[in-house]
C-alpha cells in the first residue's frame, strides 16, 4: 500500500463469520511482499446490528439508523469509501447513503455486474434467503432478464441452512443441502448462479456447480481491492 491508496471502511458483523470471510478474501487477492502492502481496512464489526431478517417480516427493530451510524463513523475514522458484505442490509442502502459523502460499493450491483460477464444470454438464478427475496434487491437489479428465483419452501430450507451456518457448522450436510438448492435452480434453467448471501460462500465454492457461480463475497472482495489500490476510480458517492 502506498500513501495514495484508499482506506476502505467496512460495515461488519452480517454475520461474524461472513464478515471474517469477507476480510481473508482481500487479503488473498491483494498482491503483498509485506504487511505495508496490504489494504487498510476500517472494520465495524458489529453483531448487534438489529436483524435484518426479523426487520423484513415487521417483526423487528428496524436496522437503518445503526447502519446509516456506522457508515458515518466509519467515514469520520478515514475512510475513502465503504462495503457492506451482507446482501439483504442492502436494502437499508439509503440510510448509509444519506449519512456519508463518500461512496458507497453496493454488493449487489458488482455481483449483478459479474453475473452479466458470465453468461451472454439465459436466465439466471439467485439463490438467496427469505428477506433478501422479499426485499427483491436482485429481482430489481435484474428487471431486465429471465431469472430462475427460489420457491417459498427452497428459501425456507435455505435459511434454515443460513442458520446451521451461522451457530459455527460448515459441516458437509448444510453443503450438500446449499448445493441442493444450487441443481434446484439449474434444473428449471438456470445458466448462472448467484449467492446472494455472504453465508454461503462459506460452504460452496464454484467447483460445486457445472456452471458460472458467482460468490457476492468474491465479487465485493476482488472490487474493494481495485479500489484501495487505485486501480479503477472511485464510483460517485
């Protein structure tokens, strides 16, 4: 890293482990000899933020203003712009927009940008968890395309996966069942996969599938990498 590299502020905690994973992925494509090499990262990692499941059914405190806080905070600590590795906090996008004057890097929209590189044509199916589909962050995204979307009992049984996932288990039973999911929507015509949940990635990777599976967490990853280290400019805030 160099004096003209940018700080990236990190709204962390979506969960723990997700966040973790997040972190590990921009240390891996980050190219360093040293550890002044590496990006600077400021990272609220902040298990407390209201769910964002329970705040979609109605059912709980509403997690906008403690977002909208730590972008803020995050920004007044140095940060140049900031991430998010958490698809469905995405849909209390404005409260961080509103807080800051920096920019913000939407995972959705780099994972929806990654997805249309990888397939020319064909539908393409998001695999996501409940709130993230009834908050329809990717349906709007990808108005313009034929996508293969979850039914009501697969978005079940993949926040009950979610879950397992965030209680600590990674184990082969909660992968066979993601994958699952994953052939459900390849079955119906899916071209391309998105994980549109920063869990998942946890337990599938994209050698699990026979075609493009694109990780939200390496998508925002390998950008905030681009971006720390000057590579592309900085989108408007």
């Amino acid at each position: 890293m160099t004096a003209q590299d940018r700080v990236v502020g990190v709204i962390g905690g979506m969960g723990p482990d997700a966040t973790i994973d997040f972190m590990s992925r921009v240390l891996l494509r980050t190219p360093a000899d040293v550890d002044q090499d590496h990006v600077r990262m400021l990272v609220d990692h902040n298990p407390r933020i209201p769910s964002r499941q329970l705040a979609m059914k109605g059912e709980g405190e509403d997690p906008g203003s403690t977002l909208g806080a730590i972008a803020a905070g995050l920004e007044a600590g140095g940060a140049q712009f900031i991430v998010m590795p958490c698809n469905l906090a995405h849909a209390w996008e404005s409260n961080i927009r509103t807080a800051i004057d920096i920019p913000f890097v939407s995972i959705v929209d780099v994972s929806v940008s990654e997805a249309l590189k990888s397939v020319d044509d064909g539908p393409i199916g998001v695999m996501t968890t409940p709130g993230c589909f009834k908050a329809g962050l990717y349906q709007r995204a990808l108005s313009n395309r034929e996508l293969v979307l979850q039914t009501e009992d697969e978005l079940t049984a993949a926040m009950a996966l979610v879950e397992r996932i965030k209680a600590g288990e990674k184990s082969e039973g909660v992968s066979k069942g993601l994958r699952e999911l994953g052939t459900c929507l390849m079955t119906r015509g899916a071209r391309t996969l998105i994980a549109a949940c920063t869990e998942f990635p946890l337990v599938l990777d994209e050698s699990m599938f026979s075609i493009p599976f694109v990780s939200s967490t390496d998508v925002l990853a390998e950008k905030t990498v681009s971006l720390a280290l000057c590579r592309e400019p900085l989108p408007g805030p």
